[in-house]
C-alpha cells in the first residue's frame, strides 16, 4: 500500500466494513463508520487546526468543521463521505504532483573528482576538493577541468558547451584562463589553479540549481484562494440556521452540502487531465503547480544554440574571391580539413560532399589547434583557419579581404592557396522553422516580454535575435548570468518561462517559474532541473504547453464556480431545513461528480490544435519509451 495514499484506503476500507455490517446489524454498521470517521478524520482535522493556528485560512475547514459536528451528532456516514472526498482530493493533488526533481544529485554525480596535481615526484592524482590555490595540474585529453585556472603550458581545445551552450571549441594555450567544467580536447596542458573547486564556476551552477529549487516560493493552491471568501459564508450561514432555528442537525446539513468537494477536486483533476493531455503531445508537466504557472506566463526568455536554432553549424555562404570557383576552393579545403579534428572541419567536408564535391589527397598536414590546418593539395599550398591564422600567408590587399567579409558578425573561416585568399567560408547555426509560429502563438497568449540568452558573443546573438524578430538579447552570459537576468524579470513582477537545452541552462531553468526543456537528445540534468519537458525536436511544442495550461486553468475554474453554485443553492436548502445531513452528503456528491466531469475535459484535445502531433518514429523525433515512463515516474 502506498503510504501517500494510506487515507483514502482506510476510509474506502472502513465504508465498506459498514456497509457489510449494516446488513447483519445496522447499529453494527454506524459503529464501524464511526470508528472510520475518527480513525480517518482525526488526521484530517488535526492539519487543519495546525494550518489555521500558522494563519493558513484553506478549503480544509468547513470539511474539518463537518467530520466534528458528524462526530458530536452521530452521522458517521455522513462524515465519512466527507473524510473520503477530502482524502480522495489530496490523493489526487499528490498523484499530479509528480517526482521530485533530482537536478542537484544528477549535476554533483557529474563533477569532476579527480585532479592530476603536477609535484616534484611527479604527477600525484587527488581529490579535486583536496586541490589548493595555485596548485599546478595536468590536464589530460578528455578530463573535464575540475578548478578554474590559467593555462601556464600546452596547448589544447576546450568543449565549454556545459558552461556557455556553445558548440564553438575554444582554443587552450599558455595565459588563458579556463573553468571547471569544460571538457578539454584532444591536447594535454598544464594549468595553474587559482579557485578551490568548491568554488569554481562548476560548484556555482551546483549552487545556483540548489538555491532556485528551495528559495521558489510554493504556489498557493487554487482552491484556497476560493475557500478565502466562501468558507466565512459558509460559517454564516451556518451560524443563521442554527440560530434562528434552534436545530444544530440543519447546521450540520449546511456544513456537509456545503463542504467544498468542488474546490477540493476541480482543480487536482482538471490538472490530471492537463498533464496527461501534454503528456500525448510528448510535453511531460512535472507537477501541478508548472500547470498552473503555465498558465500566467507572459514573460518568455529562450537559451540561444539548440533551442533557438538547431545547434549544429552549417556552412551558410561561400564568399569566393576573383580568379577561383566555388567547386575549387571547396574541394582544396575539404582535403585539409578532413585530417581536423576541429569541429566546423566536418562541416566544410559535408557540404563538399552535399555538392558532389571529391576532396583530393592531402599531404604535409600541420594543424594549430585553435587556430586552423595546412597542407598540400594537388600541389598547391592550402590554409584553413581563423583570420589570425591566415592573414600572414596572403600577400592580397586588406581592402580586398574586407570586400569579402559581411559586415554583420559571423562565424567565418578564411581558405589561403598558393598564398592568395580565395575564399571566406561563413557558418550559421540554423534558426529552428517553427520558431515564426511560436513567437506569433506567444503573442496571442499574452506574454508581454521576449528575449534571448546566450553564452555566444553578445553581437552574434544580437544579430540572430533581429534575424528572428526577439527584440530583446543579451550575449557573453555565464549560468549565473542568466539566473540573474530572470530574477530581475520576476522582480518586474513578470511570471517568466525559461525554456534550455543544455548544463549552462540548469539554474536559469530552476530560478524561472516555469523551466522548460527540450530534451529530445537526452536532456540529462537539463530535464531534471526543469518543470516541463519536450521529448520532442520541436519548438513549437512551447505553445503548445502554454496553450495546455491556460485551458487547463481556466476549466479548472469554470468547474468551481459551477461547483460552488450548486453548493451554494444547496445550502440554502438545508438553511430552510430542506434535507438531512446524510441527504445532503449525497447532494454533495452529485455536484462532485458534475465537476468532475467538466474538469475531465482537460484531458480531451479542443476541436483546433495548433499543430499535428509528430510522428514519434521520424528520426528527429524518435522517443525511447523507457525515458518517457522514467519521466513521467
């Protein structure tokens, strides 16, 4: 038996046992319900007295009101049925809450453990915690940096994608500086540490996802802030029948018809049916309290490589100089880069390949990490690399070098022959094309403010955000850069969304409201440290999630008005003396199952979708069903 759920199997076990009892002996049978009304209603009445004495004024009161005066007036069934929908609702609000996050355990379980610590006797492995302040460490190919430092020998490249979300390597060479938690290349180095680990830029995302989760304030539930009104009318009227009447059992049918089952279930299954919905768009919603921010959001902000654009460079334009053709210079940098172990080196040679372009054989290969390759190809000198890296083996004007560049800011790389530039290559990261769909559905659901995040220079994500039509971006940003951006917007008094795709995001995603991952290829700590979920490669499930929490929400509502309309009627009946206690339990009932009904809706899909569910079998799409059930745990 589940402990969450222990309540509500008592109270079903002892209503049962009544009913069984009541055949053989009716007196029988009220002794049992009885005894099931204080063994499953003390606990219920006892939180909330310890809520109302910490000033906590909810829905539980008039149900803990009626199980006392069930008790005091000897209608066991009456107040067990109270005992069952109170216990019933809270069953269900645990139900949709879902899994605690393990963001912090999953990103701790990742830290790096080990430094090689360079002595005089050589290199001594240590734990990264034991490492101190201007120690000297090797780093070797593959080791993720366990302290932040500067590089004081070697030379290497560095994956800082969990730190930045940035696929670009950064080149390691002697003065620069670096951080735990970039995974180093294909080179070893040696670095002077000049932060504990317990204080490097790794320990800080820890940190940060840490202080987001416990410091997010808990949402008030729905229902209390119904029951802030309705329960003092409740008790009026209560107090008016008893008193004008002279007959506590017509108070004690006023409690029970007026007993806030609608409150107490309305919101816990229209949540349910929000989430399942979601859950067959393949956008897992943790727990109801992101339903219910969903549903407020009018504050987007959106991590820049992977969720803005597809996180993958492309060659986006070839600028060929005069004298040489586009088949020519692809096919001379091809040869050279397909001996690079730099990362846009594939991307020369797939587009050469897309283009039915053969590289010939390359010779003499001498690459610079970092920096860019040579080689010979068909006899001819060839260079591919950074401006830095090129300029000097060119004898061309400068003027004619800047003809070729575009003054917007790019990515580019520059292809040399025969000391002659003939050809600036520019990459882009694609922009995903349902991004136009999603930011017109943003608009139409009321969020106000847009803006883009990214650990990518500050122009480069300017320019991709003008592209795009984001009005607002901010570049060169750390993971705590962007937690602080978001703290500043709910400051503002905005309820933001943050919706990431990478380690970097982690913090922001646990800081903001509603954090939203894309986690179609894994996620990882990603997911773990968010509140929503996409399984799928597609952004415009974004929308789509906003879209489920505002119905969600808003038939949530429908459903306690209309609930509390009818137990409003209801209690006027029983004010007048129209119905018993037990008949008004039933009554009670009957609404409860209207409401239920009506909030089951969220789980049905409205008449117009904004988008046809993906086939989960494409291959950008493909779902592994195991991690969907972890998920969803």
């Amino acid at each position: 038996m589940s402990r969450r759920y222990a309540l509500l199997y008592v109270t079903l076990g002892f209503l049962g046992a009544g009913a069984a009892a009541s055949i053989v002996d009716a007196a029988l049978g009220r002794r049992v319900w009885l005894v099931g009304m204080i063994v499953a209603g003390a606990p219920l009445v006892w939180r909330t007295l310890a809520g109302v004495l910490r000033g906590r004024f909810a829905t539980d009161v008039v149900a803990s009101l009626s199980i006392i005066g069930a008790v005091a007036l000897g209608q066991p069934l009456a107040g067990l049925v109270i005992v069952l929908m109170q216990s019933g609702g809270e069953a269900l609000e645990r139900y949709a809450e879902g899994r605690a996050s393990l963001a912090v355990r999953e990103l701790e379980a990742a830290a790096p453990r080990i430094a090689h610590v360079v002595r005089d006797d050589g290199v001594v492995d240590t734990p990264a915690s034991e490492v101190a302040v201007h120690d000297t460490l090797l780093v070797r190919p593959g080791d993720l940096i366990p302290c932040d430092g500067v590089v004081v020998a070697g030379e290497s490249e560095l994956d800082t994608s969990s730190l930045t979300g940035e696929a670009q390597p950064r080149p390691a060479a002697p003065g620069v500086n670096v951080m735990s938690g970039m995974l180093n290349g294909f080179g070893s180095f040696q670095m002077r540490v000049s932060a504990l680990a317990a204080r490097s830029q790794y320990a800080r995302i820890v940190a940060l996802v840490r202080d987001a989760q416990t410091s997010k304030a808990p949402i008030q539930r729905l229902a209390d802030r119904y029951a802030v009104w309705f329960t003092p009318i409740t008790l009026a009227v209560c107090a008016i029948a008893a008193g004008t009447s002279g007959d506590w059992m017509r108070a004690l049918a006023v409690l029970v018809v007026a007993t806030p089952c609608p409150l107490i279930l309305a919101t816990p299954v229209a949540i349910i049916g929000g989430i399942n919905r979601a859950a067959k768009r393949f956008i897992i919603i943790r727990h109801g309290a992101a339903l219910e921010r969903l549903s407020a959001v009018d504050a987007a902000v959106f991590d820049k490589t992977g969720t803005i654009t597809v996180g993958k460079p492309r060659l986006h334009a070839v600028r060929v100089a005069a004298g040489f053709s586009r088949a020519q210079v692809l096919r001379a940098a091809a040869a050279v880069e397909d001996h690079s172990s730099h990362s846009l080196a594939r991307v020369v040679v797939e587009a050469a390949n897309a283009e039915g372009i053969s590289a010939d054989a390359a010779f003499e290969i001498v690459e610079s990490p970092g920096q860019g390759i040579s080689g010979v190809v068909d006899g001819h000198e060839v260079r591919v690399g950074a401006r830095a890296f090129v300029v000097p083996a060119f004898d061309d004007d400068p003027a004619m070098v800047a003809a070729l560049e575009q003054a917007q800011p790019t990515l580019r790389a520059y292809v040399v022959i025969d000391r002659k530039l003939a050809a600036v290559l520019e990459y882009a990261d694609e922009v995903r094309p349902e991004l136009p769909h999603l930011l017109a559905a943003l608009s139409n659901a009321g969020v106000r403010r847009v803006a883009l995040l990214s650990g990518d220079h500050a122009p480069v994500a300017r320019a991709l955000a003008s592209r795009v039509g984001i009005h607002e971006s901010h570049g060169d940003l750390l993971p705590i850069d962007k937690a602080r951006f978001i703290e500043r917007l709910q400051a503002e008094g905005y309820v933001v969304s943050m919706v990431g795709d990478g380690i970097n995001d982690a913090p922001a995603l646990s800081t903001a409201d509603v954090g939203i991952a894309l986690a179609a290829h894994g996620g990882g700590v990603t997911a773990e440290a968010a509140d929503v979920i996409i399984l799928v490669d597609s952004l415009a499930r974004v929308g789509d999630a906003l879209e489920i929490g505002r119905r969600t929400m808003r038939i949530a509502r429908q459903s306690i008005w209309v609930g509390l309309g009818l137990s409003g009627v209801a209690m006027l009946v029983a004010a007048f003396g129209g119905t018993s206690p037990l008949v008004g339990a039933l009554v009670q009932e009957a609404i409860d199952v209207a409401v239920i009904l009506n909030a089951l809706r969220t789980a049905a899909a409205p008449r117009v979708e904004h988008a046809a569910a993906p086939s989960p079998t494409s291959p950008r799409e493909m779902i592994d069903v195991q991690r969907i059930s972890t998920l969803r745990a």
